[in-house]
C-alpha cells in the first residue's frame, strides 16, 4: 500500500479537495426523522455513504459513535468500511491523545490491523508532542495518516496554544514539529497532517508543512471556502477543507445531500493546486 499523504494527493486530484464530515448527534438525526438509537445511527451512516460516493475523503466524528456503546462501534465499523469499499479514505475523528502504552494502545486500535483503524486519524498533541511518538510510529509502518491539532478556533484553545515557548506559540512549535515529521519521512507529500480551524484567530505559518493542512469550520461555523486561499502560507494543494454541518442540514435525501457536498467542492476547487 502506498503511503497515506500519497492516497490523499491522488485522491483530492481525482475528487477535488474537500473532507465530508459525518457528524450524526442527536438533533441532527431529528431533523432527519430518524430515531436517536444506533438503528437511526446506521440509517443515517447508510444515507451519508450512498451520498458521499466520488468524493475523496470522510471524516467520521467518533464521539457521537462512541455514545452508543458497542453499538455505535459497530455502526462505526461498518460506515469506515463501506466508505473504503466504496474508494473513498476514511478520516477517523477521534483527537486520542495520552502517554506511553496507553498510546501505544490507540495506536494499535486507529492505526494498525484493528477494525477501528482507518487511513488517518486526528490526536492531540498537549500531553507533549513526544508523545504522540508511537501513534506517528505505527501510523507510518501500515501507511496511515494522523492529523495533530495544532491551532483550534474554540476560545478557550488560545490559553494554551498562543502561549510562547522559545519565542514561538505553542501552536508553531507543533507545526514545526510535524513539518520535521514529514521531512524525515521523505518523499513527499508528507502522511503527517496538522489541523488548523478556518476562523482561527492568529493563524500558525504553515509554509513549510509538507503535508496536509485539515481545516474544519467551513460553512456553519463560519469559515468561508473562498477565504482559505493563502491560509497560513500553506501551498494550495496542502489544504483540506473540511465541511459538517453545512452538508448535513441537506438531508435526509441521498440526493439533497450529494448535491449539497458538490456545491461545496466546486466552491474549494481552485485549493487543488
């Protein structure tokens, strides 16, 4: 298999830059008339797969899978492997962060042979980014991406992330690690992505990432497609615009939907690079 950053170009050149979140909480499956049980979970999983076929990445948003136990991990399974069948890479929205083996342990449960493993997945990087050291690790031993959170457009992330370390913000200092990550990783385009909100206040430069730049918050939340160009200094085809909501209130029509999520790819095209 070839590298994930590898997938990732071949697929955004084919299907346009753009990430399709699926994000089913519970308002949103009663807007769409379904039951807030895993059977209304997989009714909506089964619509977004149908809908999102030809497009080159989905995010699934872990946390509303995780609410339904065991179940939710099933309808979680069977989504990630539809959307694979289907040729579509599947981009894990889990944020897992920790230390030592228990990092080891969502590694192996994210990124290696388990049914949960997916071609990326997103990880917090505030526990130190040396501890993200065996997720990068078994992410790039089974060709897998991982996106670490780098600057976030939630108020309460800017304590933290714009505070200085060594004349940098928090924040650079990820991006610049993750641009060494990829950098040691050579060739390019680098598997290793940062993530950085599109309403991002004080934007991280990002010139010399050498791979993919995840940028959530397009459309509902207030980022605007034709505002990212330029973002950070991230060449074009580094940028991945990543949309929710402003698909998802399309739905529950397969049609409605798809035609939502081309409406926005065609308004992030020029980001292809």
């Amino acid at each position: 298999m070839t590298s994930f950053g590898v997938r990732l170009a071949d697929a955004k050149s084919r299907c346009g830059p753009l990430c399709l979140g699926i994000d089913p909480h519970p308002e949103l499956l009663r807007a769409w008339g379904l039951p807030v049980t895993a059977d209304g979970l997989s009714a909506f999983c089964d619509i977004c797969v149908e809908a999102y076929v030809g497009f080159a990445i989905v995010k699934p948003q872990v946390a509303f899978f995780e609410a339904y136990g065991a179940a939710g991990f099933a309808v979680l399974e069977r989504t990630m492997a539809a959307l694979r069948a289907n040729g579509v890479l599947v981009l894990a929205d889990a944020k897992r962060g920790d230390i030592g083996t228990t990092m080891a342990a969502y590694a192996a449960a994210w990124a290696a042979d388990s049914p949960l493993a997916a071609d990326a997945v997103t990880a917090s990087p505030y526990l130190g980014f040396g501890s993200l050291r065996p997720l990068l690790e078994v992410a790039t031993a089974n060709d897998r991406g991982v996106f670490v959170l780098a600057a976030t457009s939630n108020p309460e992330g800017a304590t933290v992330q714009r505070a200085q370390t060594d004349g940098r913000t928090v924040a650079q200092l990820i991006v610049d690690h993750v641009a060494g990550a990829n950098q040691a990783a050579q060739p390019a385009p680098g598997s290793i992505g940062v993530v950085v909100g599109a309403t991002v206040f004080q934007v991280p430069d990002l010139t010399h990432i050498g791979g993919p730049v995840l940028v959530p918050g397009v459309g509902a939340q207030g980022g605007r497609p034709d505002a990212l160009a330029g973002l950070g200094g991230a060449p074009p085809q580094h940028l991945l615009p990543a949309v929710s909501r402003e698909v998802l209130r399309a739905g529950p029509s397969v049609a409605d939907l798809r035609a939502a999520a081309e409406r926005m790819r065609d308004a992030v095209a020029y980001l292809a690079g």
